[in-house]
C-alpha cells in the first residue's frame, strides 16, 4: 500500500521529473537530435513586421467618442434620478400635469403658466409619470443602475465592470418587482405602475391568487439558482476528509504506466487513514530504454484514409473466436404440381337454383402449364462454408478495430445476398455500427453493402452482404410453391423470394396500387412481366382484365396476342396496347367513367366493394336487367410513366391521380412503373395515393428517398434485387425472373385456345364531343332535352352517365344532350372527369330560364 501511495505521489507532485517533449511517433532516436539543432528559425524576426497584424490603424469606433457617450449616460442617469424622485414626493400635481399632455399633445401646454413640481420641470414630469405610474413603478429606479453601469465602463475603460450581468438582473428586476409589489400594496399604482396591475389581474384570473404567489418563488429561485449554483446542502460530512491535488501536467498522470519503477515516494499519512481506498495500478514495464523515454509506438495512420489512429495490429490477426456463429440455412418449400389442362366440363345449366359462374362465358379455357416456363435451377442455394466464414471474420475484425464488441453473429443465405444478424455487447450505440457501413463494404471488397440498425421486431442489427455467385430466382419455381398455389388472396402477386429464400406473395387488392421505379436495367420490365404472369396464372380471364399502355411501344407488345382472353381496351381503338398519348389520355379518362358506373351500381346493390357485389350477384340476388353485370377487376399497367408526364402533364395526372384515390373498392388498381423518379414526375399528390412502392436500384440516394422515403435502394447490386414498400415495412427481394421466351410460349398458348369475341370494352370516352359548341341551333334539340334538363337539376349533376342510367341512352346521345344543356346555360363546361356544374338549384329557376330562353311557353 505504501509503495503504491510512493508511486501516485510522484506521478502527481513531482515537476522535476517531467519527461522531455516526445518527438513524432515511430521516429528513430539518432534523427531527434539534429532536428534540435535546426529548431531555431531565421523567419522568427520577420513575422512582426507582417501587416495584418497592425490593427491599431483600423479602430472602429474613436475612444474619444466612447468617454462622451459614458459621460451623457452618467449624467442622463443622474437626470432621471432626480426626476423619478421628485416624481415620487410630488406625483399628484405631476400626474394631473401629465396626464393633460399626453392626451391631447399640443406645444401650448409648455408655454402655459400651469407648471408641475417636479424639481427638473416639465420634461421630468413627463418621464416620471410614463416610467412610474405608466410602466414599471418604484422598479424604474433599475434603468438608473444600467446608465450608471454603462456610463461609468464606457468613460473609466474599466474591464472588471461586466454589464452583462448588470443588464440581466436588471431587466429581470423591471418584469419580476412591478408584480411583487402590486400583491404586497393593493391598490397603490404609485409602486408597481400600470403594468405591475395588468399582469397581476392577468395572473390571477388564470392561476388564482395562490398559483401566481407559486410562479413568483419559482422565477426567483430559478434565478439564483442559475447565478449562483445553490448546493442545497444542509450538512457536510465532517470524518471524511479532501485531498487536494496540485496542478501538474497531464501528461505526467497519462504516461503512468511507462515511468521507470525506480520512481518512489513516502505516502501520505492523511491518506493512509482515510476512507478512499485507491486500486492497484498495474504497470507495465518498457522492454527497451527507448520504450521507457518515449513510451510505446503507435502506427501512424495512412493519410488517405480516413481511419482513426489504432495499436499496430498484426496482419494476420483472425476474428475473435469466442463471437458465436450460427448460420440458419435455407428454408427448403413444398412444391406443388398444379393441373393443367381443360377446366372441369359444365352442363351448361345456370338456372336460379343454381349460383352464377362467370368462368362458364369461357367454359373451355386452359390454364398455361409450368412446362412453360424455364427452370434455372435456383431452387437450391448451394452454401459456401468458406465464404461465410470469411465474411464473418471480416465483419469482427472491422468491428473490433473500432473498439465494437459484438456477441452472436447469425447468417441467413438467400439467393442473391446474405443477412448477418449481430448481437452487440452492451453499451455499444447503434449509430456507431451504422456509420461503418462503408468501411464494412470496404474490408468485405463487396458492393451494395446495407446496413439496417436495428432489424424491426428483433434486437439485432443486420448487415446485408451480396453474395459472389447470386442465384436466379425462376418464375417457375415460385408459382409451383404450395404457398402460392394454396393463396387465398384476390389478387395474389408473387414477387420473388426473400433473404431466408421463402417465397413472397402479396394481395394486390389490399396494397392497392404499386409505384415502381428503378434505373435502366435493373429489373423493372421484368418485375412488371412477374406482376402479369402471376395474376394470369391464378386468373380466369373472366375474372380479371389488363389495360397496358406502352409509350415505349415494345415492352408489353408480347402481350397483344391475349387481347381476347385478358386485355381491355376502348371500343374504337384497334390495338389494345396503347402507345399514344392521345389515346393515353381518353383511356385514363375512360377508367374514370368506367369507375362512376361501378360506383352507381355499388350504390344501387347497396355494397360498399367488388367483392360484396360479385358475391351477391353470383347468388343471383341483383337483376341483369337493370344494368348489373359480373364485375372483372381491372389492372391498368403503365410501363414508364415519366414519358406520359412529360409529353401531357396535367392531362395525365389528374385523372390517374383521381383512379389512384377512388378505383380501389370497384376493382380497379394501378401499376406504374418509371425509370425517372424526381420529384417533377413522382408528385406528392401521386405518392400518397401509392402506399406499396417497389425500388430496383437508383443511381443516387435522393432517387431512393423519392420512392422510397428513404435510402437503402442505391445500395442494391442489380440484376432483380429490390425493395419493396408496403405501408410501413420494408423488405428486401430477389425478383422473380421470366425471359421473353418464356412470355411469348406463355401468351401463344392463351392466344391459341378460343377467347372471347372481342376485347373488354370501356366505355366510350371522346373528348371533342364533349367541348362547348358555339353553332348549337335551339330548334335541333333533341326530344328528351326538357326531360334531361329537369333530371340533371333535380339531382344536382351533370354527367353523362347519369343521362344513360336514368334515361336508357347511349353515350353518344346522351353527350350530345349535354352539349345542348350546356349551350342553353343549365350546365357548365367541361371539366375533365368532374361531373359538370349545375347552374340551377331547383326546378322554379329552371322554368323560369327555360321560357326566357323560349324553350316552353
């Protein structure tokens, strides 16, 4: 215990036997000395004589000016204390002087005989009574104390003088006295002044009497406590005693553990007695005499990078092998083999005894065989033992460099990356991990390193490391899944397969539209030929029906020869894969058509989605006659909807952004894909509408955060790899890969059997039909006009549709009845998919405008 007493001493009290200043680290011994020589430098003499030194020539203010302004302070300090004072002995006659002034200012009152008692006159009067009775009372004397302070620092220079403290308890003094004492002397404004009594009135009415005596202790103890550090101690023990350490340099007390053993000193009765018991310090000898001057080497970082400086390592050091490794091998799926073939034959019947089966208006349809499809034998992940092992002793060695100690490691293969779990030690932050993410990426020499700190759901944080031989992710593979196979989704897409190679099916009705963006390349034709190819599979083609557009004219191509079995299209339109943007544009505002009569035929089956409705109509409880008919969903795929943005703009947005918000519960949904995701194309109105987003890789990290909200999607390697958005969750895939061989064996086979006679038709949608027209004629309307006029305002809408359903008509008569409305003033322009407005609120006005107008006698 002595002995250890002996070394702290001299560690702390002896000055004589500091170490001489260390030289650069790593440096041998015999170049210190001629460095010595050389210290000493000729250019020492020359640096006073640099110019930007002199400063003295650039004062900013002159000293001179500084003492008048502490002068005039001083003396208007001296001015207001002999006014306020006076003001305070002879404040009646003062007040009522004042008071005349203010209220009706006129020059004439100075030259009056009426003169107040104020010892320095009229001006005094004045201050006195704005100050004290106006404003803060007897606390006005505060702004006294700062000209004072002020003046006397500014004429005297006297730098001890600090006015920051002086000006802080004084204002605080104007706000905080005037309150105090309008509690203390009700009813005198001679003390706190018209403000003391507002505030207090204020107070009270809100706190009561008591809360506001409790605000008023709480701000004057908070402000001696923030001034003056109040302990609040109240008693001090008295056995223990304080050792006080003289000052000495720090780098006697950090080079503890390298001083010469040699070092002893006698220990300090006082500490021997006490009750502070000092450790044992280990201390570790030099190994040579230039160790024992100097201390141990360091390895100087390479300035090119951006490492922190570390112990010299050894370069075969090896990963620790106490972290636990686990590695969870791939999850091995049932695979079910579907029956193809001829559907079940029917007899044809469906009379109401039995229910509807739309699938009988196509009774001989086959679904396409799996042989179709290619098997690229990524069924099966072969695992590189090797490879984990290296990966792992990589990710330790980094983590230990940086002083991170971790647990348990837990690898989790997937076809194209793997997920190492970590299990940090205790105390070790999150944000210290995420921030190595390059420098992980770095040691592992891989690309598209990412980093999710920590994993949602588990206490864990991952590291996602692609693998060098990635697995392709077959089409085939995953529709044979028994997952799939067995769905019980409306609209089930198989996607791909996670990172623990499970198979992963999401329900497009629930999502209920997806956004997809990616760079040229990466997967985005494929991903959306995966989307198609899984709801063909799993569809009828009564069931669900495709709208494609196409501005790059061969990428859905494949797709055309299924225009009898899946595809819609308008009724006048010969392709069904839409190509231009005029056409783009009366399809879009079609769907919006085709949404409305969906909606109204909810309404009249009293359902609130397609589901309820389809279900009720296949239990034969609606009647065709009255217009209700099976319901297909509806699928609009855009293949790159930046070109449509650029080319039409607002014509584009508004009725898809419309779709976007209403077309879910009627069964129609929405695909988009784009190769530009900025802010111009990808709206904020467009997002919000578009909660499940898909990222293929994105060059930058603000691409990410426009899809996405937020980055990761830079960080893929390509080739299929993805993230998918739903709702909240992010999760990362391999897509699904389906070649155009495979497309075109898949659409030969479906265009080769008997479709439907022709494609599904929208409803008819022309934009020039609908504009104003300026050579209407009253004498060529048409019979039912008084009829449609009446219903339109009885209802309050004006569409097209309306006219159809309530009417019978076809839509070409019935745009032409509203053209004639229109040019009569009974309803507004045109306006895109909005209903028109109606200028009439009741059927009096409308007869009233009709006979002006000549229409009825």
């Amino acid at each position: 215990m002595a002995k250890q007493a002996n070394t702290l001493k001299a560690n702390t009290f002896r000055e004589d036997t500091q170490p001489e200043p260390q030289p650069e680290l790593n440096t041998p011994v015999d170049e210190k000395k001629p460095r010595k020589a050389r210290s000493p430098k000729a250019e020492k003499p020359a640096k006073p004589a640099k110019p930007k030194k002199e400063k003295k020539e650039k004062k900013p203010i002159d000293e001179r000016k500084l003492k008048v302004l502490g002068l005039f302070f001083l003396l208007f300090g001296l001015y207001l204390l002999l006014a306020f004072t006076s003001y305070t002995q002879t404040w009646k006659v003062d007040f009522d002087y004042a008071h005349k002034v203010l209220n009706g200012f006129s020059f004439d009152h100075f030259a009056n005989t009426e003169t107040p008692e104020n010892w320095v006159g009229k001006i005094g009067a004045i201050i006195g009574f704005f100050f004290i009775s106006q404003l803060f009372g007897v606390a006005s004397f505060l702004l006294i104390l700062m000209l004072a302070a002020a003046g006397i620092k500014l004429l005297f220079d006297l730098p001890s003088l600090r006015l920051g403290p002086v000006f802080m308890y004084s204002f605080f003094g104007l706000i905080w006295i005037p309150i105090f004492l309008s509690v203390l002397f009700s009813g005198e404004d001679i003390f706190y002044g018209v403000y003391g009594f507002r505030v207090n009135l204020l107070l009270t009415d809100f706190l009561g009497y008591s809360g506001m005596i409790m605000l008023l202790a709480f701000t004057l103890f908070s402000l001696f406590i923030l001034s003056f550090n109040i302990p609040f101690r109240w008693f001090k023990a008295k056995d223990l005693k304080v050792i006080e350490v003289t000052d000495a340099p720090p780098a006697i007390i950090e080079s503890a553990s390298v001083l010469s053993p040699e070092i002893e000193m006698e220990i300090a009765e006082p500490l021997v007695n006490s009750f502070v018991e000092i450790p044992e310090i280990p201390l570790e000898l030099p190994k040579n005499d230039e160790e024992a001057k100097y201390g141990p080497k360091f390895q100087i970082p390479d300035p090119e990078h951006d490492y922190p400086p570390v112990f010299e390592m050894n370069p075969h050091l090896t990963a620790n092998p106490e972290v636990e490794f686990i590695v969870e091998h791939p999850v091995d799926e049932t695979v079910v083999d579907p029956e193809s073939g001829n559907t079940p034959a029917s007899d044809g019947h469906q009379g109401l005894d039995t229910k509807y089966d739309p699938t009988l208006d196509l009774p001989h349809y086959k679904f396409p065989p799996l042989d179709l499809l290619s098997d690229y034998g990524g069924d099966e992940i072969n695992v590189n033992k090797d490879e984990l092992e290296a990966n792992k002793n990589r990710i330790v060695e980094t983590l230990k460099n940086y002083s991170i100690k971790i647990q348990k490691i837990k690898a989790t293969i997937g076809p194209t990356v793997t997920l190492y779990e970590i299990v940090p030690e205790a105390g070790v932050r999150i944000s210290k991990i995420k921030n190595l993410e390059d420098d992980i990426a770095l040691s592992l020499s891989a690309l598209g390193i990412r980093i999710i700190a920590p994993i949602p759901g588990k206490g864990t944080i991952g590291i996602e490391v692609p693998n060098k031989n990635p697995e392709t992710v077959s089409m085939r593979s995953l529709l044979s899944s028994e997952k799939f196979q067995k769905s019980t989704f409306e609209l089930p897409l198989v996607l791909g397969k996670t990172i623990s190679n499970e198979t992963f099916i999401v329900d497009l009705a629930k999502m209920p539209h997806i956004l997809m963006a990616g760079a040229t390349g990466q997967g985005k034709s494929v991903g959306l030929n995966a989307i198609i190819t899984s709801l063909i599979y799993k569809k009828h083609p009564s069931q669900i029906k495709f709208v494609m557009i196409d501005p790059k004219k061969v990428e859905l191509s494949l797709f055309s020869k299924i225009v009898r079995h899946f595809l819609a299209k308008l009724p006048d339109s010969e392709e069904a894969i839409i190509t231009d943007t005029k056409k783009v544009i009366r399809t879009l505002n079609s769907l919006n058509v085709e949404m409305d009569n969906r909606y109204d035929l909810l309404q009249d089956a009293q359902v609130r989605n397609i589901k309820e409705y389809n279900e009720k109509f296949i239990s034969r409880k609606l009647n065709p006659g009255a217009g209700h008919h099976f319901m297909p969903y509806l699928i609009l795929v855009v293949d790159e909807f930046a070109d449509l943005i650029m080319t039409a703009g607002r014509e584009i947005e508004t009725p898809l952004t419309r779709l976007a918000q209403l077309a879910r519960a009627v069964g129609i949904h929405l695909v988009i894909a784009t190769q530009r995701p900025s802010v111009n194309i990808i709206t904020g109105t467009i997002k919000a509408n578009f909660p499940a987003r898909i990222a293929f890789r994105v060059i930058s990290k603000i691409d990410s955060r426009t899809i996405l909200d937020s980055g990761g999607a830079d960080q893929l390697v390509g080739r299929g790899d993805m993230l998918l958005l739903n709702g909240s969750d992010l999760t990362r895939l391999q897509c699904a890969f389906v070649d155009t061989p495979e497309i075109e064996r898949l659409t030969e086979f479906i265009g080769s059997q008997r479709g439907f006679s022709d494609a599904y038709h929208l409803p008819e949608f022309n934009e020039e039909e609908t504009e104003v027209s300026k050579e209407y004629d009253p004498d060529s309307r048409d019979e039912l006009f008084l009829e449609a006029a009446r219903l339109i305002v009885s209802n309050q809408q004006g569409s097209t549709s309306l006219l159809q359903r309530k009417l019978k008509l076809g839509y070409n008569r019935a745009g032409r009845i509203i053209d004639q409305l229109e040019s009569a003033g009974i309803v507004g322009q045109f306006e895109g998919s909005k209903a028109r407005e109606v200028k009439f609120k009741d059927l009096t006005s409308l007869e009233m405008h009709l006979r002006e107008i000549g229409e009825v006698g």
